[in-house]
C-alpha cells in the first residue's frame, strides 16, 4: 500500500504541475506547420493521460479528487497572479513589466480556462469509461485514443469560443478550433501507448507488493 500511495502522490503531483505550466505558457501564440496554437497545446494533453492513469487504476472517484485539487491549484495561482501584477515593485526592480506581461491574463481567458478544463477533464473521464461500461473492452490503448477524441474536441470548442468569441470572425474561430483539436489530438494519441504501459506497470507492482 505504501507504494500505491507513492504512485498516487506522483500522479498527482506531475497532473498539478502540467496544469500550471499549461495556465502560464497558455498566452503565448506558436505556429506547428499551417496551424496557430496557443503554446500549452504542447504540454496540456498529458493532463488528460495522466488522469486516465488514475482513473484506470485508482478508480473514478480519486481521478475526480486529483482534477478538483488541478482545480484549485489552478485559483491559487490566479490569486497570486494578480498580486504579482498589482503590489508595487521594489525601486532597484526593473523587469516589473516583463511579469506583468506574462501574468496579466484578462478575466475572460482565465474563466474560459476554468470552463474548459472542469468540461474536459469531466467528460475525459466518462468517455474513457464508456467502452468498458457499455462493451466490457478494457483496452487502455483504445480507451483514451476514444475519449481523446471527444474530449479535446470538448476541450477546444470551450476555451475558444469563451475566450474569443465576438473579438473575431467565425471563420477565425473555427480556424482556432479545428487546430487546437488536431494538435492536441495528435499529441494524445501517441501518448496512449505509454498510458497503456504505465498502467501495467503500477498494477503489477502492486499486484507483485501485495
């Protein structure tokens, strides 16, 4: 059981710490070939796969509890955002601007982040149950390539239109959306075969402990 708990903290820990760097780097804009993305792209699927890992092996409820502390990770780091943007700098500090640049994400943008991540990371969790629920098919591999791509496209449709909706055209929009979906799909599913051997590693090292 202690290593179960290790594994678990681990999880946790690496899950929480995507979601922060995924919050910090989300303002700046890259190009991948033709498509324009935001730049946590990169990193914000492995989000979704390390909770598949919680889910398939700690069960629905604990991969529940670790998205509410992402959660509420995620509001301590707004709070302090703020108080990085406001308290005065020290006369000798120069770089006051670099950090207000950085942390100075508009109302909307954070509140269409909470909503996207709270949709998607809900959603990833029903959908990577569902064909084990309705077929009994416990193919990790399968599992989250299947609620990848639905919960990205959850994901992708959420975060643009809340955060850009009326400050650009529909076509700009669906643009946004359908690159968002593409990358983060693409990134998720080679990230499942390495979902699917971390979860057959944590249970036979929990069947060989116990």
């Amino acid at each position: 059981m202690e290593k179960s708990q290790e594994r678990l903290i681990l999880l946790t820990g690496l899950f929480t710490a995507v979601i922060i760097i995924s919050n910090i780097i989300a303002g700046k804009l890259v190009n991948i070939g033709p498509f324009v993305i935001t730049l946590s792209v990169l990193i914000y699927p492995l989000s979704f796969g390390i909770s598949n890992i919680i889910f398939e092996v700690y069960g629905a409820n604990m991969a529940k509890k670790v998205i509410k502390v992402g959660f509420l990770a995620s509001l301590i780091l707004v709070a302090y955002s703020y108080l990085v943007i406001f308290y005065p700098p020290s006369n000798i500090f120069n770089k006051n601007d670099a950090y207000v640049i950085v942390f100075n994400s508009t109302p909307r943008i954070i509140l269409a982040s909470f909503l996207a991540y709270l949709s998607a990371q809900y959603t990833n969790i029903w959908a990577f149950n569902l064909p084990k629920k309705l077929f009994n098919y416990g193919n990790v591999t399968f599992r989250n390539t299947f609620s990848m791509i639905i919960t990205q496209f959850v994901d992708s449709i959420v975060f643009v239109v809340v955060s850009f909706f009326g400050s650009y055209d529909l076509n700009v929009l669906f643009n946004m959306i359908l690159s968002q979906y593409i990358v983060k799909l693409a990134l998720s599913i080679f990230n499942s075969p390495i979902i699917n051997m971390s979860v057959k590693k944590i249970k036979n090292e929990f069947a060989f402990e116990e």
